[in-house]
C-alpha cells in the first residue's frame, strides 16, 4: 500500500492545480499582470527547489522535486491562458483552410508556447542532470508528451474540445479544433502511453525501496491521469464538471457590467 500516498498526491495536485490556474485566468484582465508576475517568481523558486532535490533519494525529496516539476509546468499554462506566451497568429481559422496549411496557421498560434515549453525542458534538464533523483525531469518529460499527443489529437478532432475551459480572450483557438468521434491517432496515444505506464507501475509493486516506490509512484499515477485525460476526450462525460468550482471565474467575467 505504499503506492497509496503518492497516488491520492497526484491526483490532488492534479485536480487543484488545473483549478487554480483555470480560476485565475478566468479573473479580469486587470489582474494578469500580478499572475503572471507571481507565477514566474514561482517557477524560479521551483527550479532552484529541482536543483536542491536533485542531489537526494529521499521520499521527501521525491515529492519535493514532483511538486516543484508541476510549477514550473503551471508556468506556461499561465502564461499560455493569460495571453501573454501564444503564438503570432491570434485570429480566427478560416473554415475553407484544410490539410497543412490548416497545419501551418494552428502552429503560428502557439507557436511562442512551444518555444517556451523547449526552453522549461532544458531549463529543468540542466538542473537535474547527472543526479540521482530524476522525478522533477520524468514528471516535465510526462507533462510535455502528453500534451502533445492531447494537441494533435484535438487537433485531428475529437469528442469533447475542451472549448469551456478556454478564456474568452483565447477563443479563437476553438477555430482550429474539429469535434469528430474519434480520429486515428487517439488510440495509438492512449496504447503508447499504456505500454510506458505498465513497468512503471510493475517497479512501483516490486521495489523494496521507498524512494523508488515514491518516485515511480508519483510519475506512473501521473501519466496514468494523462491516459484518463486522453480517454476523456472521446467519451460522453462532461470533464468541466470536475473543476466546477474553477470556471465560475470565467462565468462570473464574461456577465456585463451593470
């Protein structure tokens, strides 16, 4: 049972995080500046927090380098839905604009976001490397791929686009999504992923140490959650529900003003 507290960690840090973040770019524009300000003194600390743990195989330090490996990564989804790291593009898709060169423009609106994406890799890289605690690197390497695979695959059309979750100042990007039942890279995805998770976890169930049990537990429960995000995309399930709490932010902004 030792897998038990990492798990339950992921997922509340999971589920709190992407309300906190949701709920704070939902606020008026008037306090964007102080966000973005905060988050990036955030992410500084959260890069020294990576290099301090980095050197410890402690449960402690497991969980010190996950956590800050999540902040880091709020950095950009900050960043991203505040408006302030997207792309050159920021207009609407023609619907007439197909195959690549629908490619090309839906790139040129994140296309700054993915700059910096590279940036936060090698940044958590650098100070992770060459140490024996690895969590804070897995952890951002988990977060980047998925996100991808999530991109391309709303990209390529799904079920649910997560539309509600964009801020209304991001709406053009909803232009550049395709609502299908399922499109074929969606299962390779979720397989991909699936064949990673499984010795992830089989290490979790086999190793005697606790660092290790922490650290694969921390990291498989994540991409775990990932896997589940990617399933959510194709099921009738309404996935907003579960950050209810958050989006009555952007309900709240988007109401005239008496």
């Amino acid at each position: 049972m030792s897998f038990l507290w990492p798990f339950l960690f992921t997922i509340f840090a999971w589920w709190f995080s992407t309300g906190v973040i949701l709920y704070l770019d939902g606020l008026s524009p008037k306090t964007f500046k102080w966000t973005f300000a905060g988050a990036t003194v955030v992410c500084v600390a959260a890069l020294v927090g990576l290099a301090v743990s980095a050197s410890q195989t402690t449960v402690a330090s497991a969980y010190c380098a996950f956590s800050c490996a999540l902040l880091v990564w709020a950095w950009q989804e900050v960043a991203f839905l505040l408006g302030y790291v997207t792309g050159p593009r920021r207009i609407a898709c023609d619907p007439s604009v197909q195959g690549w060169k629908r490619a090309a423009l839906a790139f040129q609106t994140v296309q700054h976001h993915e700059l910096a994406l590279i940036v936060l890799a090698v940044a958590v890289l650098a100070v992770t490397w060459g140490q024996p605690n690895q969590v804070g690197w897995w952890t951002f390497a988990v977060l980047w791929a998925m996100r991808q695979s999530a991109k391309l695959n709303v990209f390529l059309g799904v079920r649910n686009l997560g539309e509600k979750f964009l801020p209304d100042h991001l709406g053009y990007l909803q232009t550049y999504f395709l609502r299908k039942r399922m499109n074929p890279l969606l299962p390779v995805s979720v397989v991909a992923a699936t064949l990673v998770v499984i010795p992830i976890w089989q290490t979790v169930g086999t190793s005697g140490w606790a660092f290790e049990v922490t650290a694969f537990g921390l990291v498989g429960s994540l991409l775990s959650l990932a896997i589940l995000e990617h399933l959510l995309l194709v099921l009738p399930l309404p996935s907003e529900a579960l950050w209810k709490w958050s989006l009555r932010s952007h309900r709240e902004s988007s109401l005239p003003t008496p």
